[in-house]
C-alpha cells in the first residue's frame, strides 16, 4: 500500500491581494472607482516575500498556496516576462529549501487587459489562450512543482462578474453566465490534460466554493430550494469537470439559507450567533456537512481556504481550533482529508470590499508594510506542532 502523503498544513495568498503593483482587469476596475479603494501596493508581496517566507517557517508551516499573476507573465498576447517568470521560479525555489511545499493557483480572478478586451474567458480562444500561459508556467517551474489547482472559486468568478455585476467584467445577464460554467470547464479540463501531457506525476485540482445551505424553516418548499443551491452551488461544477481533478480542494467560510419565496438567492445569515467582519456567520459544522457532500467523490480532499475576517484575535484562535476539531471529525469518519490552508497568510486587498477586512495570520501595518504574527497564528503553529503524526487531527487545550 503506497504510503500516505504527509499532511499539508499551510496558509493562503492569491497574486492580486498581496503583490500589489498590478496592471489586470482589476486594477481597471478600481480605476474606475467601482472598489472602496485601489489595491495599489497591496502588502507588497512581490517585493517582501523573502521575509513573509520566513514567517512561514516561524509557523511551522509545511506548505503555501499561492498565485500566479496572468497579466504580469504574459501582459501582451504570446509575449512573457521572463523576469517575473524567474522570480515566481526563484520564490519556488525557496520554498523547496525551506522543505515548503508549493501549491500553485494559476488563475485567481484577475485576468490580462488584452484578454479582458477580448471578452475574458467568455472568448472561445480562452482555453487556447489560457492553455498556451500554463504550457509556459510548466516549462517554467515543473521540475519544482507538482501541486496545481487550475481555478479558484469558478462559480464565485461567475456570479460577482456575471450576475451579481459586483467585479469585472460587471455582469452580462443569467444566460451568457450559464454558458460561462460551462466554458469554465472546458478551461480547466484543457488546463489540466496540458499539464498531465507534461507532468504525469503531478496533482491537479480546482478550489471549489462550497456553501452549507440550509432550509430557512423545516419546510418542503425551503428544502427543496436548499437542495437545488446545494447542486448548482456546490456540486454541479465538480460534476462537470469529473475526473479531470486529482483532488477535490474545498473553499469553506459559512453556511447560508434557503427560502423558497427568494428562489437562488439565499439569506446570507440570521443575524444572530457569531458573525465575521464580512458578515458572514461562523459555522464550523459546516465544515464538516461540505465535506461530507464531496466524500462520494472518492477522491483526496484539500481544504483549500478556510478563514475568517476579524479584529479580534481570540475570535480567529476559536475559529481555527473550532474549524480544525471538524477536520479531525472528518477523518475520524474515513474522509481522506490531506491538507488545511488557512485564509491568508497576510491581510490583504480583499476585492470590493479593499483593505477593511482583516483575514491575515499575520497583521499587515499597510502604511509601514511592517507584519506582526497574531497570536491565533501561533495557537496554529502549536497545533500543527501537536500533529506530527497520522490522522486524525487533534486540537489540544491551550494548557498541554
């Protein structure tokens, strides 16, 4: 029997949130004044990832997602930057030897200019276009990774852009949005043979947005209103793109409710119990349901994004052991779960809602640039210490 992977314990970053310095769809769209606030020089990853490396070790973290930035590899059709190509590479290179493993998001929203003048990923072409931009990350950074996930949050993608008209490109109508599902899949399915032609042994996956929906009351109509969000929601794209997932990676925040009267559009919360900055209510068991829901899969799952948006700390340090207790229930049950990624290393430009929200393990000063670890960061760098062996995971008291 092959022997089981080490458990990946890491934290999150996408390009767009922490770089800062960008020139995408979205820094666009903040020009435009449809954000609180322009991203700017966000945390200013791209110039201070050495030392964010290091608070990764302080951390005891073992692995890091992290994105890559479309627009600053190819910011022409068919021309890439081999500078950013050769940092992205060297801040792989430096995860190796700090014996961090590197999970590589290669889409994270944020789109080229020239390829959101050309209508984004609705364009025929965007699975060539975006197939030749992977082709060229894995001639690039292969022989260092072997961890992807091709998308993040497609269906997020689709409704903050398409429907709801919140983000770029600000909404084109129900219909041209279910025909972007679909398009979607085929991006990634295409994304995911092309790596696969090139890196048989690589592991490739998308990170899905999974909601625990439940009924409003313990009424029929409320639950079956609950059951059809559940399936377009959360399982209609994993369905979709099949077998062309390695594992299925779980973007898990909140649960919200269903009542028949408003159809596809659920009540975010009760406006009662716990809620985040974000207005989102903390639900750790709702963890545990999405889980569940993707268990028949039978594939590997990675818990992708997990976090909270929050001022106070003591808060973040119950959420995470909170959300940790669900995971070890979870593999307690046989559910092959294989990793945790914390939502976000940093504090960071968090889209239309700019830089109120505070996710980060790490405090960023955004005037000085100067981080400061939170104390829940290091109530998770001693779990993960307290979790050197097999599953399932442990949360230990405080005092042990």
């Amino acid at each position: 029997m092959a022997e089981r992977p080490p458990f990946l314990w890491g934290a999150a970053t996408s390009s767009h949130q922490v770089e800062g310095h960008q020139h995408n769809d979205w820094t666009q769209w903040e020009a435009e004044g449809r954000t609180r606030e322009s991203s700017g020089r966000a945390a200013d990853h791209w110039r201070l990832w050495h030392q964010d490396f290091e608070l990764l070790t302080q951390l005891s973290l073992n692995s890091y997602r992290f994105s890559l930035e479309w627009s600053r590899i190819e910011p022409a059709p068919g021309q890439f930057d081999q500078n950013a190509l050769a940092q992205y590479r060297a801040m792989v290179i430096r995860l190796k030897e700090l014996h961090i493993t590197p999970l590589i998001t290669l889409h994270h929203f944020t789109l080229p200019l020239w390829l959101a003048q050309r209508g984004g990923l609705y364009n025929p072409d965007a699975c060539h276009w975006f197939a030749r931009y992977v082709n060229t990350i894995i001639q690039s950074l292969g022989d260092s990774v072997d961890l992807y996930i091709t998308l993040n949050e497609p269906m997020v993608l689709v409704i903050m852009g398409y429907i709801m008209a919140m983000w770029p490109p600000g909404g084109h109508g129900f219909t041209r949005a279910l025909k972007l599902i679909n398009r979607l899949a085929q991006i990634h399915q295409t994304a995911y043979h092309t790596i696969k032609e090139r890196q048989p042994q690589a592991q490739v996956g998308l990170a899905h947005h999974l909601i625990a929906f439940e009924p409003w009351r313990p009424h029929m109509a409320d639950r079956a209103t609950a059951n059809v969000l559940h399936y377009l929601m959360n399982d209609r794209f994993i369905k979709l793109v099949g077998d062309t997932q390695d594992f299925i990676g779980v973007n898990y925040y909140t649960r919200q409710y269903a009542h028949w009267s408003r159809g596809l559009h659920p009540i975010q919360n009760r406006s009662r119990g716990v809620l985040t900055d974000m207005g989102w209510e903390v639900y750790p068991e709702g963890l545990l349901q999405v889980l569940r829901r993707v268990k028949h899969y039978q594939k590997p799952i990675l818990i992708t994004e997990n976090g909270i948006s929050t001022g106070n700390d003591a808060l973040r340090t119950r959420y995470l052991e909170d959300h940790l207790n669900m995971v070890g229930a979870a593999q307690q049950e046989g559910l092959d779960v294989r990793g945790y990624f914390y939502w976000s290393l940093l504090d960071n430009f968090e889209w239309a809602e700019g830089f109120g929200p505070r996710f980060g393990l790490v405090d960023v000063n955004y005037e000085t640039l100067e981080r400061k670890i939170r104390p829940s960061a290091y109530r998770y760098r001693d779990i993960i210490r307290a979790n050197s062996g097999n599953p399932p995971i442990i949360v230990p008291s405080m005092s042990q």
